[in-house]
C-alpha cells in the first residue's frame, strides 16, 4: 500500500529504530499520508484483511474456509513465480518492494539466498506488525516513506509494485522515481494490479467508487487509481506472464493480473 505524492527536492532521512526498522524522520509532516492510512485500514478492517501476527506469518497460505482464500491462491501463485525468476539470477540481489504492507511478501523474497530486501510503505500499523512478525530475518528491512524520499545512493537491483501500483496517480512519476534509485541494467516487476484499456477506465472507476460507498468508504475511491497499459507503452514493458494471451485460455491458466518487467532505459 501507497499513496500518490508530489515531488519535493528533499530527501527525506531515516532513523534506525531496532530489527531492521526504519522510520522517517518527516514522516509526521505528511498530514495526507495519515489520512489516507487511517481511510485504508478502516476498509481493509471491514473486508477482513487485517490479519493476525501468525495469520501474517504464514501468509500466502490460508485456511481453504478462508473467505479470501481464492485471492491468497493467486498471490501465492505470483510470489512463486517471481520469486523463481529472481532465483534464477544466481546473483547478489538488492531488492526493494514499494507498498509493502505487512512485510508477507517481502519475507518470502528473503528466502532467495545473496540477497537483501527492504519493504518500503507509508502504513505504520502493518510496518510495525511486519517488524514484529519478520524480526529475525536478518537480510530484511522496512522503511516507512515514499519512494521519491529514498536516496539515489542507495541503488536496488529490483524494485517490485505487488498489488500496489493502483495507489499512484502517475506512473510516469512513479517510474521517475523507481529509475533514479534503480542500478543500471536493473528492473521493476509489477504484479497483481490490473490495467485497463483505455476505454474501460471510466467503468472501472465507477465500479471502485460505488464499492467503497457500499462499505462505508467512499473517500478511499479518490487514492485509487485505474491505469491504462497504454500508459506503460514508452517504458519498452515486456509480459511475463499475459492473462490476454489465449495460451493461458487453452490451457486453463486464468490468473488475471499480468506480471510486467519494465528495465531501466
């Protein structure tokens, strides 16, 4: 989970608190960002996915009786894939995940061995779970922060946007920022979002705004955002996975969201 924000010239520090926890210093300043904390966990808490300490630590895997538990198959189906593409890299890798939330996917890319992960987001309740659940993973960090307050000294060989990318207004901002902070020959991977074509964006925006109404949310409607593939079309994108493809159709491979590698220019 993140929020759109505009750029600034600053570059936000951080403190070191314990375990591999890092809080932004100026995080209080940014009066938006807690708005829109407190609008997402009072929705995710009506739908049911705030989660328990031991739920989280074993996340992907739920209980079959799970009322997300088809959704949690579908994460737990892209994590696997990325995470073996990572692998096969048989490098050293540092990676970034932005809008990390409760660290679950960022623990399981620890797992890739030579590497080192920091779980960036601007949700403080699930950061501090996620230290809490993570705390012994000694190649794993979290951040607390926007992604255009980290600094371009410290370059990362992957940044990762799982289920995150919707909470940007701009991906040509977005990408900026990913680029300035991305090692040369580096590479961001966006998965379990949906894009849009073009003439589906309006639908789709209606579609969010009367859900988040029906859960007592509406103002959640204006942090989400529905982004068109078109928009990508000038980072020279490459599919990883495509669910349009009618291989996936004949072979009975349904998971809806594309997975998108995007390479530093």
């Amino acid at each position: 989970m993140e929020i759109p924000t505009t750029r600034d010239s600053g570059i936000l520090n951080y403190v070191t608190l314990t375990n591999g926890f890092f809080l932004n210093a100026q995080a209080d300043r940014h009066k938006s960002q807690d708005g829109f904390e407190k609008l997402y966990l009072g929705s995710r808490k009506i739908e049911n996915r705030i989660y328990t300490d031991d739920q989280v630590r074993k996340l992907p895997w739920v209980a079959p009786s799970h009322e997300h538990a088809s959704e949690w198959e579908i994460r737990k189906r892209s994590s696997e894939r990325l995470i073996r593409y990572l692998k096969n890299k048989n490098k050293p890798l540092q990676i970034l995940e932005v809008g990390c939330g409760n660290g679950w996917l960022s623990h399981r890319i620890s797992c890739i061995r030579q590497s080192h992960v920091t779980g960036l987001d601007v949700n403080r309740f699930e950061l501090k779970q996620a230290r809490r659940v993570f705390s012994e993973n000694t190649n794993l960090s979290f951040a607390e922060g926007d992604i255009h307050s980290l600094s371009a000294e410290r370059a990362f060989d992957v940044i990762v946007f799982a289920a995150s990318i919707q909470y940007f207004f701009s991906l040509d901002q977005v990408m900026d920022d990913a680029f300035s902070i991305l090692k040369k020959e580096g590479e961001i991977h966006i998965l379990d979002s949906f894009f849009y074509n073009a003439h589906e964006i309006e639908k789709a925006r209606y579609r969010s705004h009367v859900y988040y109404k029906s859960i007592g949310f509406e103002e959640m409607s204006k942090f989400y955002f529905h982004h068109s593939i078109l928009a990508l079309k000038h980072f020279h994108f490459t599919y990883l996975y495509n669910p349009a493809r009618i291989t996936n159709f004949l072979f009975g491979n349904r998971h809806p969201f594309a997975w998108i590698r995007i390479r530093k220019p």
